[in-house]
C-alpha cells in the first residue's frame, strides 16, 4: 500500500548562439550550444547527487515517527532492482533501508532528453547553434512547483546562464495521507483478509500522480493497492502485471467497499 505521490516539475532548457550551425574550423571563436548546454546542466546536481539550486531542500518535509516506522518495517529492495535493470549494483550503491529512505523520500533532478548538433551516422564537422534539454525534477512535500520552477530560473541567472531559456511544460504537486489516518486502517484490514498476511506500508511512491487534489485540497485520504512488481518494466511498450496479482486486487477492492457498505 502506497499512501501518497511525489510531485513533478519539467521544463526543457534551450540555448541558442548563433543563426545557423558553422563549420568547426570556426570553434575557435564561435561559441557551441552543447557545451553552453552542458554547462548549465552541470550548475545543477553533483557527483554526489546533491542539487545544488540554492533553497531546493528547503520546503523539504521530514518524515513523522509513523512515516519511519512503516520504512523500518519495508524489505530491502535494492538486489531485485538492481537485478531487474541488469546492474552491479544501484547509484551511490544504496541498499537496505537506505535504499528505501533515497527512493521514496528524497527529490530528484533527472535529465530526461538532449538534443544538439549532428546525430546521424559517420562524422560531420559542423558545431551546432542550438541545444535543447528536457529536465525533471521530482518533489516531495512540501515542495511546490511553482516555486521550484522559481528557484531553478534564479540559480540559472546567478551562476551566468541568464541566456538559456527555460519553458515549463507541466508541474504536479507532492502528497502523503497519514499512515495512521482511519482511511488507511480500513485498507489494511480488508488487504489482511484477502492476502493474509500483514500489509507493508509506503509512505509514498516514488512515482507522480494527481493525488493532490485529493489529499491536500479536498482533505479526502487516499492509498494505492496497486500490482506492480520489479518486473512490471514501467511506461515500457512491454509493460505488464501477473494475472495471479490482478485478480487478488480486485478482491481487495471488493472488500473494502464492503466494508465502507457495512459502515
């Protein structure tokens, strides 16, 4: 069970210096939008995978005593990740309930896309004049968009990038439900009784959705029983679940609508 979302800002970062690409004997003395490009993008998050973008950790929510208890009591996820994805082993080589803390609690800042200059077969000897950058970064409470959005327009203009042109395209808000909210006891009751076993809690996805209106504006608690495992490959074209895990769902779902029934 998974009792919140993180929230999302993305924006595509554009860098243009000239009319028209040039022919690189010109290097010397015309500038190249990849490398201005991958400057900018280095002003932003360390080897270390800090974010450097003065005030970003801020607005940043510690998690409550209920929140760490209910990590405390998660399996350690790293090797089936790791294994999944084919590695050696995960960034900074997290695991344990270090894993479990980075993945679900911390934000991110993730280059997503880059475009520039010639990417074609063979070479071609041309330095290009524009280049484009689409960047994420995902939120946690109680990091607003806007204001991130904000702070990454600031860090850009103070560290001498006031030429690349930032656009968003969309941004979605963090939430979190209580793990000791009524809603959420009533949930873990009916999983018991279909699944048998006690319910392991999530505080939150480490995933985005439109939670928000829900949790925060509405006050309505909320909580995904979803079906996905490690090798459900998400947003893949071969994505998928196990028939086994659907079907049990679907008899949670029947069972805490009882439940609300019997209320």
């Amino acid at each position: 069970m998974t009792l919140g979302v993180k929230g999302l800002l993305y924006v595509e970062l554009t860098v243009e210096v000239a009319a028209r690409d040039s022919h690189s004997q010109w290097a010397t003395v015309v500038p190249n939008a990849a490398w201005r490009l991958a400057w900018a993008l280095a002003s932003l998050k360390g080897p270390d995978e800090r974010i450097y973008v003065a005030g970003f950790y801020d607005a940043v929510r510690p998690p409550t005593p209920e929140e760490d208890a209910a990590l405390a009591r998660l399996p350690d996820e790293s090797a089936e990740t790791a294994r999944s994805l084919d590695m050696p082993a995960l960034l900074m080589n997290v695991q344990g309930p270090d894993y479990s803390r980075r993945h679900l609690l911390e934000p991110t800042c993730t280059i997503d896309g880059l475009s520039s200059g010639y990417e074609g077969g063979g070479a071609k000897t041309v330095p290009p004049a524009k280049a484009l950058a689409k960047i994420e970064f995902r939120l946690v409470p109680d990091q607003g968009s806007a204001r991130v959005a904000t702070l990454l327009r600031k860090h850009l203009d103070d560290h001498g990038f006031s030429d690349v042109r930032m656009r968003v395209i969309s941004g979605v808000e963090p939430a979190r439900t209580p793990p000791d909210a009524p809603f959420i006891r009533v949930i873990e009751e009916a999983g018991r009784e279909v699944y048998g076993v006690d319910p392991l809690i999530y505080p939150t996805m480490a995933g985005t959705g439109p939670l928000h209106a829900f949790i925060t504006e509405l006050g309505v608690d909320s909580a995904d029983c979803g079906v996905g495992y490690p090798d459900s490959r998400i947003h893949a074209p071969d994505e998928s679940i196990r028939i086994d895990d659907m079907r049990r769902n679907i008899h949670h779902l029947a069972a805490i609508i009882q439940r609300f029934g019997a209320g």
